[in-house]
C-alpha cells in the first residue's frame, strides 16, 4: 500500500517535471529563433506595416471603404499585420503585435502619408 502511494507520487513529479522541460525547451526554442532570425523578423515586419497602414489609410479615407474590407487587399503573408484606425484623426496604424507598428495619416492635399519613426 504504501509503495502504491510512493509510486503515484513520484508519477505526479515526473509530470511536473516533464512541463517544466517542455516550457524550457519551448522558451529556449523562441529564444534560438530570435537570435537567428530576429533581424529578419523585424525588416519584414516593418515593410508589412508600412504597406498595410499606407494602403489601408487609401483604402479607407481616399476610397472610403469599411476598414475591414481593406484587409482583403493585403498580399498572402500579411495575416499577421493587424488594422486599427483613429477616425478623428484620419489616420490607420497597421501592428505586428510585441514586434512593429506604423500609422499613415490622411492630409489633404498629398494623400495618405506614413508618419515619421519613433
């Protein structure tokens, strides 16, 4: 009897610890994948922000169309660039959550125009 229990217990262990080497091995693998392709990562990620809040900024306030279908002109690939728009302001930030996000204004005059870094 008292081997049945020491023997469950020592199961319940083998789980938690099999988790925990699962959760480091899974943080250790985002870890190599930023290392290595970070810089990658980051440059695509600018380049789809900029192309989805300047076409997407024409799309709603030259074109006048619903912002939700400006996302069907995206290009395949682009399923991780998210739309938000300030309609005072005139103005549409496409984001890559935790990584990018770039906003385009409408200006009278010049057209949608993507606002300075930083």
């Amino acid at each position: 009897m008292a081997t049945a229990k020491l023997a469950a217990k020592r199961t319940g262990l083998n789980r938690r610890f099999s988790w925990l080497g699962a959760g480091a091995l899974l943080v250790l693998g985002i870890g190599l994948v930023a290392l290595f392709y970070g810089s990658a990562i980051a440059g695509y990620a600018a380049a789809g922000t900029g192309y989805g809040a300047k076409n997407a900024c024409s799309c709603r306030f030259i074109a006048g169309r619903d912002l939700n279908s400006c996302k069907s002109d995206f290009v395949p690939g682009m399923e991780a660039v998210f739309l938000s728009e300030d309609a005072d302001a005139r103005s549409v930030t496409a984001f890559v959550p935790l990584i990018e996000s770039q906003t385009a204004t409408f200006r009278e005059g010049y057209g949608c125009v993507l606002e300075p870094a930083g």
